[in-house]
C-alpha cells in the first residue's frame, strides 16, 4: 500500500521500541493483533519498571526517608503529566485507579450514592461489560432504572433514540468513546452536551480512545473519564479517573483506609482533600510512575498521523476481508476506527483464533465482554483484530494469508 509509505511518523522506528513484537511464536513472527485487549509495552517504561523495582522502591506519602520522598515526587509528577495530556484543571482531578473497571465501579459506587430511587441512567447497546454491569448493581441497590440506546445495523448509536430516552430523571449517562468490539467512534462531544441540557452528568468509557486519540477533557467538557494503563502501552493495575473536581468534591469516599483520612478516632473520621480521598491504602506506586512514563512516551508520538496510520490500517484490512466468501464485517460505522471484527458463516471464531494463533498471529476471539452486542447481532462472537500505531500493512497482507490457509484447513 503506497499510500502508507509517505506517512510522516516512522512505523519502523516506533517498533524498535517495542522488544516483545520482536519474537517468534511457533517458529513464526509474532504479529500482534490484539490491541484491544492490551498493548504492548516501550522500551522506556520497560526500563522504569526495572529502575523503580530496583533503586527506587519504597512506600509514598508517609516517609520521611530519601527514597519515600522520591518515589513521592515521582508519583505525583506522572500524575500531573496525565493532567497535562488530557488538559484537566488540576492534577487533584486525576484520581490512579486498578483501570477502567475500577474507575467505573468507583463512579457507581460513589456517585451513585447520591442518586434517587426512580433516578436513571442511560448506557448504549455497545458497552463492554464493565460499563454495563456496575450500573445494573447500583440500579438494584438503589431502586433506580437504566436505559440502553439502541444502534443500527451498522454499529452507531441511534441519537434520536438518544434524545427521547434523556429527561429530567436522567442523572448520568456512560457511554464508550470508541467501542471495542465494533470499533465505532461514537460522537460523545455532541451526545455530552445533549446530556448536560437534561442537567445530567456523562462519564466516558476511554479504554479504547485513550491510545489512538488525543483527548482533552475541557473541550469535551466530560464530568468523567476513566481509562487503564495498559491499554496506553503502560502497566497492568493501574488507571485512571478523571473527574471534575467540583463535582469530585462533593462525591462520598469509594473506600476507607490509609492515607484517604485527614483525622480518624473511634467516634468520627474526617476525609483527606482530592485527589487522595479517592485513593485507601498502599496504591500500585510502580504502576503509576510507570504509567507517566508511558504518558511521556505518547508525547513524542504525533497522535494526528497516528490516527491517519490506524485509519489505513482499519480500512485496508476491512477491504480486503471483504472480498473472502461468505465472511461478514461486523460494525461498518461512518467513523470507525483500529478494529475489524469480522463472522465467518458455519465457522466458530475460535477454531479461526486457534489456527491463526499457530501460524504467530495474535487475534481475539469471543464476545469481547459485550454480550448483548453479540445478542443484538444474532452471533456467538467473532474473530477480532484491533490494532496499533506499531502495526503494518505488511502484518495485515501476512494476517490475510494466514486467514486464507486456516480457511483452507476448516474446509
Ligand atoms: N471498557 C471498554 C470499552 C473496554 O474495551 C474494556 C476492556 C474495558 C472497559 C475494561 O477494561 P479493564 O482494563 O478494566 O479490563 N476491553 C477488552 C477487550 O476488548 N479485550 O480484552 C479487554
């Protein structure tokens, strides 16, 4: 494809830094068509893992010692620099999370304690489980109802719909930037302001945006946005909340424990100031510092031409599938983006995953944690490759081959 080749940002030299695409499974070159589940990490915060375990480690916030005061100063300054990339107000608006999952659980909890009976919330019919699943056990706790935009065929949420089911009763909509499954861009800064006119509050699902877009939370003017480190080339463990602070604020500690109390006694406890009334006990210190580092190695990358890289990427693979007999495309979004999820008729995905996977070819293959997705297309799952700035037209020519020889197997 010649069109990739005058790209300005170099796919070859963005690889040099990823050792683990640098291997051989099963005697083959690994090509690494999992993206979505989790990316492959850089050298840089490779490195930062081994230098933190080995020179830096200690507790945070609570020592007086050299090391405790510098692994301090690192933490903190790895969460400005995440306050930095998304433009938040303040760093106390960046609360470290285990992930997305957490961060959304987090929301549910905290946030939802503040809710009404009768209140609603309203989700899409493309969430990940994790967006769909906290909602259904606060509805229960609380008495409170949740809605689901339909999509069309295509795999794009219908804002009619949308705008009929948002009311005054709407306290909170949680909707995925990008799905993971279909990879439709859905139009969140639009479907946030249609949100605000109800005076309802929008949490963003970012796993999958955070690693293919810049994001800028005050110009989506998002009241949330949760995402995991290591969908952002970072650790596992670690992610993040984005809250407004104001709003934060006025929200209940998630959990009790150190360092989130200003004074405990038996008789009442009073709660430390953002963003640490969000963060009991011992945090994943390494997986924070290692996710600024993370942080630091996106700075050097130009997310434009990211964009455009991954785009070609989505589309070439998308048109060449396309022309393989009897194999379905699943999610033809307008705005669509690092994901082709494709059925392929009489076949089960993970017969398809199981011989890529013997030819070094990493897909996945499932339902992708979106059940009632799969359910609205009448499928069991499908076979998924979700890309990665770091892959090429070559791994999708190769990909191609590999899906054409399974094909011939299954026969
Ligand atoms: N939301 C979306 C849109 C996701 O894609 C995922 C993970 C999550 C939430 C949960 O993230 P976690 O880091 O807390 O687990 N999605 C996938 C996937 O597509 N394949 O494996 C994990």
């Amino acid at each position: 494809m010649s069109a990739l080749q005058n790209l300005p940002f170099n796919v070859r030299e963005i690889r040099e830094q990823f050792p683990a695409l640098r291997q051989q499974v099963y005697g083959k070159n690994l090509i690494y068509f999992d993206n979505g589940a989790t990316s492959q990490k850089p050298q840089l915060v490779l490195d930062a893992i081994n230098h933190y375990y080995s020179k830096e480690n200690a507790n945070i916030h609570r020592g007086v010692h050299y090391l405790s005061q510098r692994a301090t100063t690192e933490y903190e300054a790895a969460r400005t620099r995440i306050q930095k990339r998304l433009n938040a107000k303040s760093s106390n608006e960046i609360i470290f999370t285990k992930g997305t999952t957490d961060g959304i659980n987090l929301v549910a909890s905290s946030f939802g304690n503040m809710l009404q009976a009768g209140d609603e919330i309203i989700i899409s019919a493309m969430e990940h489980h994790s967006n769909i699943v906290p909602w259904q056990m606060l509805c229960e706790r609380k008495g409170l109802f949740l809605r689901v935009i339909p999509i069309n065929f295509e795999g794009e949420i219908l804002q009619d719909e949308y705008e009929k089911l948002l009311s005054k009763k709407t306290k909170l909509v949680a909707i995925t930037h990008i799905s993971n499954t279909l990879g439709t861009v859905n139009p969140i800064k639009e479907m946030i302001a249609k949100a605000h006119n109800v005076g309802a509050k929008f949490l963003v699902d970012g796993a999958q945006s955070i690693q293919h877009m810049s994001i800028d939370v005050r110009d989506l003017n998002c009241d949330f946005f949760v995402f995991s480190g290591h969908k952002v080339f970072g650790p596992t463990g670690i992610g993040v909340l984005y809250g407004k602070e104001d709003l934060l604020d006025q929200m209940p500690p998630y959990q009790g424990g150190g360092d989130m109390i200003a004074k405990v006694t038996f008789e009442r406890t009073t709660y430390n100031e953002l963003p640490y009334k969000f963060e009991a006990g011992t945090p994943h210190i390494a997986g924070g510092i290692c996710l600024g580092k993370a942080f630091e190695y996106i700075e050097s990358i130009d997310f434009k031409a990211v964009e455009v890289h991954e785009r070609a990427l989505a589309d070439y693979a998308s048109q060449v599938l396309e022309t393989f007999e009897g194999l379905t495309i699943i999610g033809d979004a307008k705005n669509k983006t690092s994901v082709v999820s494709f059925s392929l008729k009489d076949l089960h995905p993970f017969d398809i995953g199981t011989l890529l996977d013997k030819q070094g070819i990493a897909v996945r293959t499932g339902h992708h944690c979106t059940q009632p997705l799969m359910d609205f297309y009448k499928i069991p799952g499908t076979v998924r490759a979700s890309f990665a700035f770091y892959n090429t037209i070559e791994e999708i020519d190769a990909f191609v081959i590999a899906l054409e020889r399974s094909l011939n197997m299954l026969k």
